[in-house]
C-alpha cells in the first residue's frame, strides 16, 4: 500500500502564527503535520497557508491528490471577514467538493457547517 498523501490547512493568519512562534508557541499545522507523520510513518503531509495570499498548493499538487485533509483550528473569526477568511472558505469549499476526507469526524454536517459560515461571511462582507 503506498503511503497516505495528506494535506494541512494552517487556519491562522501569517501574522498570528508569527506571534504565536515568536513567545515561544508552535505553528498549528507543524504540529499537526507532526502528529500524522507519528501516527502514519511514511505519510506525505504537505502545509497549506490559506490565510496567507501569497501561498499556493505544493507545486504539482491538486486537492484531488490528497487522500485526506486536516483542518486546524483558527484566531481567524468569520464575523470579522476579510480576505484571510475568505480564502479559507473558498479553499474548504473546494476540498469538500473533491470528496477527500477531511478531519471533521461527520463531513456531510461539516459540509453544511461550511455553507453556513460561508453564507453569514457573505452577509458580514455586504453589510
């Protein structure tokens, strides 16, 4: 069996994550990436940073490529929207649209969730 090809999506910006590193803290997804390759020696896990508009995908990657996707946690709120927030819509948008399991434990009710928080970004965003 080949190794798994999983993809971390680092929810914080570059600037939190940033000051998250400078007192001493760890970047979500490194711990993250960190804990799969224990848990799945072998493993491809490759980072992913939505928040920050200069990142891309892995070169030569595509989010059909993966064979599951961990989300982390974020200081990113949806009410305050923005950019940041809304690449990191867009982008789950599109990996729950591949069908590549995610971290959510129940991906259709994570699926509906996303719709949910996408509509009050948009709202928040018009308003």
């Amino acid at each position: 069996m080949p190794s798994p090809r999983l993809l971390v999506i680092e929810g914080n910006s570059p600037q939190t994550t940033a000051e998250h590193v400078a007192v001493g803290g760890t970047a979500a997804s490194k711990g993250y990436s960190d804990l799969l390759r224990e848990l799945l020696p072998g493993a491809v896990v490759d980072i992913c940073y939505p928040g920050d508009p200069t990142a891309l995908l892995p070169e030569g990657s595509s989010l059909e490529g993966y064979d599951g996707i961990a989300i982390t946690g974020s200081g990113l709120h949806v009410y305050n929207g923005g950019p940041e927030v809304m690449r990191q819509i867009d982008l789950v948008r599109t990996a729950l649209k591949t069908g590549t399991p995610s971290s959510p434990q129940q991906p259709v009710a994570a699926s509906e969730k996303i719709r949910k928080v996408a509509n009050l970004a948009s709202a928040a965003a018009s308003a």
